[in-house]
C-alpha cells in the first residue's frame, strides 16, 4: 500500500502482521535491514515467487475512483458548510475542550508509567521534521476532513441513540490511529486519548448535526498539536 501521503522519501507499502495489524517499528526494522541489502533492484528474482505478484490494472483504479467520488463529492457535505455558523462552532468547541482535558490528562499518565510511543506519532514526528509546511497542511486541511467524512458523515445512520454513535466511532477513530493496540496489549492504554477526542468528535457531530462542526474542531485540534 503506498504512502502517498508521506514525503517522497517514504513511499513504498506498509506491513501488516499475522494479527492483520501494522507492523511495529521493531517488527518493521528487521524488514528493512533486509531490502538494505539489496545493491540491485533489478537483480531481485522475482521468478519462484511471479504466482505471488498481482498487477492492479485499469478496472480496478476505475473503481476506486468511483468509491472515492461518492465519499468527497456528497450533497450533505455541500449542505453542513452552507448552514455551519459560529454558534455550531461554539457548540462544538465545547464538546473538543472536554476530550482534550481527558486526553491531555491520560496521555500524562501514560507518559508516567513509560509505555512506548505509538509508530503513528513517531512517523507523524519524523514527517513534521522533514516537510513541516507540508505535514502542517496536511494535517489541518486534508485529514481533518477526510477523517471526519470517514468517520462521522459515512456512518451517520450507524445508530439513532447519540451514546452509542459516539462511543463506537470514537473507539474505532481511536483504534486507527493506534492498530499496534490490537497485538500489545500495553498499547491498549494509548487507545485512551484517541478515543477521548474522537468520542467528543462523535457527540459534537450528533448535536449539531454538521459535519462542519467536527471538521473545524478537528483541524484545531490538529493545528495544536
């Protein structure tokens, strides 16, 4: 899967474990020690194992590029930025102010007790060092809405009862942002802070019924950190 997000220096494909989540960096490290080997790429015999290579051809971009389009260009999205006023605003700054309370504080004391930085912040911290202009983009403009879209305005009818929307999209924002979670149980704690944003996301989108509204405080929230 490239990463086509990432500075040029990064792209290439992530690695997923047994368990199907990302590989952490140690897990990770032992894969790259062994391309570092590799003097030549084109010396690389790829005949024992050509049954393993799939091309992606055109039907397949073209579907994707379907599915895209039905995310991004939606009319309720074209509707929450026409009705988005500054007391929706307001409204949904008080839901974030809240999850950053409650994330700031766990993330104090996960910091105490020495668990181990997540791989996504550690890349997000190498990128921000390397392209800051165009992380700072990125991360205020690009993910803010597609996260938001994803998350919140595609799963919108996912329950009528604003308690559980909240909560299972929270925890599932949360578990996207931390899938080591899924295979150490230790990284189970990070999941904490994550969730405590992306809960209050969950209610501020269900009380002001404006995708707008999670996407600004998103983009806030982002700038910040």
């Amino acid at each position: 899967i490239t990463a086509s997000h990432n500075p040029k220096e990064y792209n290439g494909y992530k690695i997923y474990d047994e368990t199907g989540c990302q590989s952490v960096p140690h897990e990770a490290a032992k894969v790259v020690a062994e391309i570092n080997k590799i003097t030549d790429y084109f010396d690389i015999d790829h005949s024992k194992n050509h049954e393993l290579i799939q091309y992606v051809g055109k039907d397949v971009d073209d579907v994707y590029i379907n599915e895209v389009k039905k995310i991004i260009l939606r009319p309720d999205l074209k509707k929450d930025f026409k009705s988005f006023t500054f007391k929706l605003f307001k409204k949904a700054l008080l839901y974030w102010l809240i999850g950053l309370v409650l994330m700031i504080t766990s993330s104090l004391i996960i910091n105490a007790i020495g668990i181990p930085t997540p791989a996504n912040e550690v890349t997000n911290d190498n990128n921000l060092l390397e392209n800051p202009i165009t992380q700072i983009l990125m991360g205020i403009i690009f993910f803010p809405i597609i996260e938001e879209i994803v998350f919140r305005l595609s799963v919108k009818d996912l329950s009528s009862n604003k308690h559980i929307f909240a909560i299972t999209t929270g925890l599932f924002f949360a578990l996207m942002h931390i899938p080591e979670a899924l295979s150490s149980p230790i990284m189970l704690l990070h999941l904490i802070p994550y969730a405590s944003c992306g809960i209050a996301f969950g209610y501020s989108y269900k009380n002001t019924n404006n995708i707008m509204s999670t996407i600004t405080t998103h983009s806030l929230h982002n700038l910040l950190n």
